[in-house]
C-alpha cells in the first residue's frame, strides 16, 4: 500500500515513509525546524481537545494532520458514506465513562453520533445501564478501556455487554484501547493466578462477540478469548509524530526497558531505517519495584529513545534512563502507549531524566498529570479506520503493512 501521510525527509534525516497510518496531533500546531533547532524540540504538555463543530463540513470531518500533510487514500475514504447500512447491518457506537474524550473523537472519524446510554452508581456503587435507543439487528461497538478505577470500569464494560445483548444487538465488539489485568498473563510462582485469562472469560461470558484491544502486554493474551480477536499497534502513531523531527540516524539508539520488550523494541527500530538497539537488563524484586543493573549495547553521545507498551509507576523508565544517561547518552525520550501514571510517575517523569514523554489518550490522562514534558497522541483515527473495516469486513491487518 502506497504512503502518502508522510514524505522522504532530506537525505541526511534518518527518517522516511514508514507509515500509512492516521495520526492525530489535534492539540499544537507542528513545530518548524531549521538546521540550527536541536535534534527535538522541547514541547510543552499536549492533550487531545474534540474538533470543533466548525471542522465538519458536508458531514465530513476536517482533522488537522501533522505538518499539513493529508491522510492516506485510505482512510481519506468518503466519511458520510460510513454511515450507510452493510447487509442491513447498522454500525452503532457506546461510551463508556472511563475515556469519553476518546470515543467522541472515534465517533467523529465515523462521522457518526455515539449512542444514547445511561449509566450511573448507586448509593453502594453498584452500576446501572440502560440503553436509550434501540440496538435490535444493529452491530454495536462499545468503548471503554479497563484503566483506574480498573475495577469498575471492567464491570461497567460487562454490564454495557449484558444490555445489549439483551437488547437484541445483532453483534457486540468490546474495543478496550487498555486492557487491564494484561500483566497477569502467566503464572511466574507457584498459587498465582492467571487474571488476564480470567478477565476474558468474563467479557466472553457477558455476551460480547469481538474484542478490539490496543497494545496487549503480550501477545499470548489474545488466545485466551474464544472469541475473535484484533490487536491493533499504536507504535505507527508515535512513530509518524517522531518523523516530524530532524534526526540523523548516526544520533539515535532505541532502547527495550527490559528483556521482555524487546521484540517490541527491535520492530520500532526496524521502522526507523534500523536503528540500534540497547537493551537494559533488568532484575525486579517485587510487583512495581525494579532494579537496573546493567546496559547491553552503546549509548554514549547517543539520542536514546526508551520504548514501552505502558508507564504506571514509572520505576522501571526512570531507572532505564538514569542508567543511559550515567552511560553516556546525550538525551533521553520516553515512548508508550498506555498512560497508566499511577504516583509516583509524575514525579520520576518529570524530574529531568526525559528530554520529552511521548504516550497516547488509550487511557485519558488527569489534568493534575500533565507536565512541561509530556506530550499526548490520539489514536482516534486508528482505532475508527479499524472499526469501519470490521463492520465492512474488510483487512485490519493491511492498515499496518
């Protein structure tokens, strides 16, 4: 498929096309560069704002892209036509409360208005739903990631499951941009439990038919649901926000903040014209406390890029980039998709260890959490190209090759 998001940077800029995806930087306008502005440019705290509705035109969303460039043919496809019944299927979107920001921007992408839901607490915490327009023969897709409060925003999602299979929905697909309980994927001591295969038995059981999920912490986790799976990779986001930068390949090293990210680590350097790869070597003591002890490869006078599939207490990250920049490494960026940010990150993450902190809005990030470093991506338009291609079935695979 060909790319037409972005161009060939000069010869001496490391990056190239490496992606037809549709990344998002709704919030800040590029940044100019001149050859005498640093490799990076130093960015102020970004997060994903809704287009206004001054941006529709003919039903057709107008979304900002970086550096002026237009979408790929496609996802450029005709929006409004989105809409139109496939076998009589009609597409339906829900959110959830965990991420509402998100889900009205995927709505936006579709062209299409979420579905009227009420959910609500009771007094003892329990959670009520109640669609409130009809979903009988429709395929509906509900959004809600497991973040913080992990608990009730997985039982929300259960319960949301629950009424729409008793309304009649022809189809029901769980996209959960986070995953939560991915960690427990496997047992490592003896009398542990295996959360993650429990969590999907839980949706599989609540009625769902479909799971859309971003960044799995390992791949393993998609055959414990009985039910099809699409894994969707938001390394394309950060990467095209990445290809907006100057940077000579000579000047960058990507870096696996374990031994167990390292697959993931090795395919984002492959997608910078094979950058090298470093790999910190890691002994962890206890759930959310980690030790570095070592670093396996070169970083000295090095840009050294750390990539991750989540931050939550930031232990393991801060203590990676101390360790790079005690080796030598000129600047430290911290990538991730998933903005766990459970205390203390805030204050590892922005203590000067990272030159910039590059995540997504899988999860929403609190406004207490926000720093001069931080800088958020919306996968808005990955996620909404991936959900009219399962409603059309059409190839989801072929968005990333």
């Amino acid at each position: 498929m060909a790319s037409s998001l972005l161009q060939p940077h000069s010869p001496s800029s490391l990056f190239t096309s490496t992606s037809q995806y549709s990344t998002l930087r709704t919030l800040a306008p590029s940044i100019p560069h001149s050859p005498a502005t640093p490799i990076f440019s130093s960015i102020n705290s970004v997060k994903c704002g809704l287009l206004e509705s001054s941006n529709i035109i003919n039903q057709k969303p107008i979304i900002p892209v970086m550096n002026g460039k237009t979408l790929p043919k496609f996802i450029e496809s005709e929006t409004a036509d989105k809409t139109v019944n496939k076998n009589g299927n009609r597409l339906k979107l829900f959110s959830g409360t965990a991420n509402p920001v998100l889900s009205q921007e995927i709505a936006r992408y579709l062209a299409l208005d979420l579905g009227k839901i009420s959910i609500k607490r009771f007094a003892d915490g329990e959670i009520y739903v109640q669609l409130q327009e009809s979903v009988r023969g429709c395929s509906v897709y509900l959004i809600q990631p497991t973040s913080a409060p992990a608990n009730e925003n997985l039982m929300e999602l259960q319960i949301m499951i629950d009424a729409c299979r008793r309304a009649s929905a022809k189809n029901i697909t769980a996209v959960i941009p986070y995953f939560g309980y991915a960690r427990a994927d496997r047992k490592t001591q003896g009398r542990e439990s295996i959360a993650a295969k429990l969590v999907a038995n839980l949706i599989t059981k609540a009625g769902a038919d479909r799971v859309l999920a971003c960044d799995l912490h390992s791949g393993q986790s998609m055959g414990y649901f009985d039910i099809p799976v699409d894994h969707v990779h938001c390394q394309p986001v950060i990467l095209d926000y990445l290809a907006s930068k100057s940077i000579n390949s000579n000047d960058l090293v990507v870096v696996s903040p374990d031994v167990g990210g390292v697959a993931r680590a090795r395919t984002f350097a492959k997608k910078l014209s094979g950058a090298p790869l470093a790999i910190v070597d890691k002994r962890r003591h206890g759930h959310n406390v980690a030790e570095v002890m070592n670093l396996i490869g070169d970083v000295k006078g090095k840009v050294a890029v750390m990539v991750d599939d989540m931050i939550d207490t930031a232990g393991t990250i801060a203590k990676g980039a101390a360790l790079l920049h005690a080796e030598g490494a000129r600047e430290v960026y911290a990538c991730c998709t998933h903005a766990v940010f459970s205390p203390p990150a805030i204050e590892r993450l922005s203590s000067g260890l990272f030159q910039e902190v590059i995540v997504t809005n899988t999860i929403p990030v609190a406004e207490k959490n926000y720093f001069p470093q931080l800088t958020v991506l919306t996968v808005a338009n990955l996620l909404g190209e991936t959900i009219w291609r399962i409603h059309d079935d059409s190839s989801v695979s072929s968005i990333f090759e």
